[in-house]
C-alpha cells in the first residue's frame, strides 16, 4: 500500500494513523496508568525511575516530556529537582488527566501543557536542555521526523532520552511474553476499560517496534552523537539516550 504504514499489524494509509492512534488514547486516558500498573505487575514504575535517574535532572533545567500526557514522567522530573518540565502530548484527554492530577498534587508550578505532534513542535529550535518521551515513540506515524523535532528543539549538549518496550533477549522469554501478551492483556483491558482493542493494539505495535540497535541507528541519522542504550527487564524495555551535537 503506497503511502502506508503499520497500526499494529494492520496497514494503514499514513495520514489515518495519528486519528487512530488518537482514539485509542481517548479510550482509555481515564484508567491508563491503572492498566499499566496491571500489565507491568507496577514494573512501569521501576522502569520509568531509572529513566529519570538516569537523565538526572538539575535545577533550573528546562525538559520537554513528549507523550507525557498523564504527568507520570513530569512529576518524577519535578520530584527530583527544581526544573521546569513541558508536558507534550497530542491527546487532550490525556494532557486533562495530567492536569487534574498535577492539581490534586498541588504542583501548580514548574510544569505547562502543551497539546501537540511530536512529528511537528510548535516551538522554537534549541529551547530545552533534555526530551524524554516514554512508552510513545512507537505509536508516532513517522519516528525519523519525531527523532529530527528532538534534535532541533534541544540545546547544543542537550539529552534525548526514550524509553520504549524493546526486543527480548532470550527466545524462551519471548515465548512466555508473547503468550502473556496476546492472550492476557486484551482481555484484562476489556475488563478494566471496556474495550480490548486499544490493548490488541498495544502489543501488536511493539512488535513492530525496532530492535534496540536499529533504533539506535535511527537516533544517530538524525544526528545525535553518543547514543547508547540499556535493557531493562532482559529486553522487555530499552533507554536510549543520545546527545545533541
């Protein structure tokens, strides 16, 4: 299909994608942290602190969290140091849930949001001194273009950071996460949100996802230098990090 690309192991025509990836977000934006915490057996959250840890934000930073719409990643941010973090996500309902929970955190200060693609930031070139994008590289419509937005918008010796379910290490493992992938999660979904089908989707889009040096060719094409990456549960997730030249 000319023009096309995956949404799971569906083809798509290109430009339908960010609308389909939209609706599921919108399905589930209410209980989507709950649903990780499920999934994950509460791992997101373990995974989600060695990102931060590993970025180690400093006062006075300035760090953009691209489909951070839920402020899971912002509020470790801002747990951490006196930064300002920037909540980017392209789901309203998920930046809302966000601010609510910002709120009901009383953390008024130090964190903005911001309803847009990762694919085409309205913001000026070399403005932040980190990006970090967690569990959403993978539902973008095209990665190369996101990976070129986060190396204009980051400041010369500025961090990207990603963490993103990856490729196991061990093909006994992959059998187990696969049985556990198809088998449990859409239904569990079901259970918990009402709809399965953003699940289906879920773990049909990480096993298009690339592998955790394919990826890390792509991060280098859009000109970042020193990418690195580390696996985190043998390969269910990688970090990777690179650094604007």
């Amino acid at each position: 299909m000319p023009g096309s690309t995956h949404f799971g192991f569906r083809k798509v025509p290109a430009e339908e994608k960010t609308t389909l990836v939209r609706g599921v977000f919108d399905r589930v934006a209410s209980r989507y942290d709950l649903m990780n915490d499920l999934m994950s057996g509460g791992l997101h959250r373990l995974w989600k602190n060695d990102m931060v840890a590993w970025l180690s934000p400093k006062d006075g930073m300035h760090i953009l969290d691209v489909a951070g719409g839920t402020g899971d990643i912002a509020f470790r941010m801002l747990a951490r140091a006196e930064c300002h973090v920037t909540v980017c996500d392209i789901n309203r309902h998920m930046l809302e849930e966000g601010h609510n929970r910002a709120i009901d955190r009383n953390l008024p200060e130090g964190i903005d949001w911001l309803c847009a693609n990762a694919e085409s930031l309205p913001l000026p070139d070399r403005s932040f001194d980190a990006y970090t994008i967690a569990f959403g590289i993978r539902n973008v419509t095209h990665i190369d273009a996101a990976l070129r937005e986060a190396y204009r918008v980051l400041k010369p010796g500025g961090r990207f950071l990603c963490l993103e379910f990856s490729h196991v290490a061990h093909d006994w493992l992959q059998k187990i996460y696969d049985r556990y992938s198809f088998r449990v999660i859409p239904k569990l979904g079901e259970w918990i949100t009402g709809s399965g089908e953003p699940y289906q989707y879920l773990v049909e889009s990480i096993r298009q996802f690339p592998a955790q040096e394919e990826f890390a060719a792509m991060i280098r094409a859009a000109g970042f230098g020193n990418v690195q990456y580390r696996n985190l549960t043998q390969g269910v997730v990688a970090m990777h990090s690179g650094r604007r030249l």
